[in-house]
C-alpha cells in the first residue's frame, strides 16, 4: 500500500538515491557560462514524513556557479522536494490519489499519521486542478498520454498509467514531475 511506503524508511533512502544521481548528472552538466559548479545545497526539512530519518534527508541539492560575476544557481530536479511546498513530493500526490473515491478512510488515517489538515488537503487539490494543469511542462508533458489523462483526477489517473508495484509507480510519478521540481517559481504550500 502507498501509506506502508511513506512509512518506509528504505523508500525514502531510495528518493534521496535517485536525488543525488540527478544532482550527479545537473553537476556534470556545468553551468549555462561554461564553469564548474559548487555544492550550494540548502537546508529543508519538509513536513509529512511519518518515520525517523538521518540528518541527510534534510538538504536540497544544489549547485552554485564557481565563476566570479556568473554565480547562477543550478537546482536539479528531485524526487523529494516538489517545488517550495513544504511537505514532502510523496506525500503530496499520495493523500491527493487517496483523496478520490471509496480510498477516502485510507486517505484520513493517512493525513492524520503525517500530519496534514482539511484545508491543506484543500489546497492541493486546488492545486493540481488549476497550478499545474496550468503549467508549460503539462501543456507539452499531457500530449504523451492516449487515451488522454482525465484531469480532473489529478494526480490519480496519472500513476495508472505507469506500470509496476506502488513503489515503480509513484517512483516514476516522482521522476516525470522532476522538470517542475528545480528551480522553477511555484505557489507555496
Ligand atoms: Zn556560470
């Protein structure tokens, strides 16, 4: 069950696994000027995690351009941080998945383990109904999808439509949200 998984601290390990790997491949890339990038990762530690983790979870990877005058920030996309929303990615799509139909109990005693009231759960919904639909990376992202995603089922009938176990599932929901994860301005939550 996806609740299990949150719960998990090995998933959570994995999430941070594949971070560093994306972090890996944005490092290697450089910066937009040509120069090499320093580690600027900074510290989040985000809401919605109902099992211990080290101190390592706590840091958004990061990079800074080493080159005097440039100094961009690069942020990788990630598989944990979705954007400045202060809970965890994975919560996030997992109570707005639940929050649909005959799931709604597993929902509640979801949202309750991590922490996450009515009207945040209000919000997200909001949120994937009228943020990102309203996203560049949808616009192009949804023409992939045949038959098309009913968008009002956001995010749920977006992981049907990968294959595999809960985790291969949400993992890959996690990876195909990563361009809207780095960087880029989004509503707080
Ligand atoms: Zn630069």
């Amino acid at each position: 069950m996806y609740a299990t998984l949150l719960a998990d601290a090995r998933f959570h390990d994995l999430l941070l696994a594949f971070d560093h790997d994306l972090a890996e491949a944005a490092r290697a890339e450089g910066c937009a000027c040509g120069g090499r990038l320093h580690s600027a990762r900074y510290r989040r530690k985000p809401r919605g995690r109902p099992c211990r983790l080290g101190p390592e979870h706590d840091w958004r990877l990061s990079f800074c351009c080493a080159v005097d005058g440039c100094r961009a920030r690069k942020t990788p996309p990630s598989l944990r941080f979705l954007g400045r929303k202060v809970y965890l990615a994975a919560t996030v799509v997992l109570i707005a998945i639940l929050r649909h139909g005959p799931t709604q109990a597993r929902m509640e005693r979801l949202a309750q383990v991590v922490g996450v009231d009515r009207r945040t759960i209000a919000r997200w919904r909001a949120w994937w109904r009228e943020v990102f639909t309203a996203t560049r990376f949808w616009a192009v992202a949804r023409a992939a999808f045949l038959p098309p995603i009913d968008e009002t089922q956001l995010p749920g009938a977006l992981i049907e439509r990968f294959s595999g176990d809960v985790q291969d599932r949400l993992i890959a929901l996690l990876r195909f949200l990563g361009p809207i994860t780095g960087g880029v301005r989004m509503r707080a939550f």
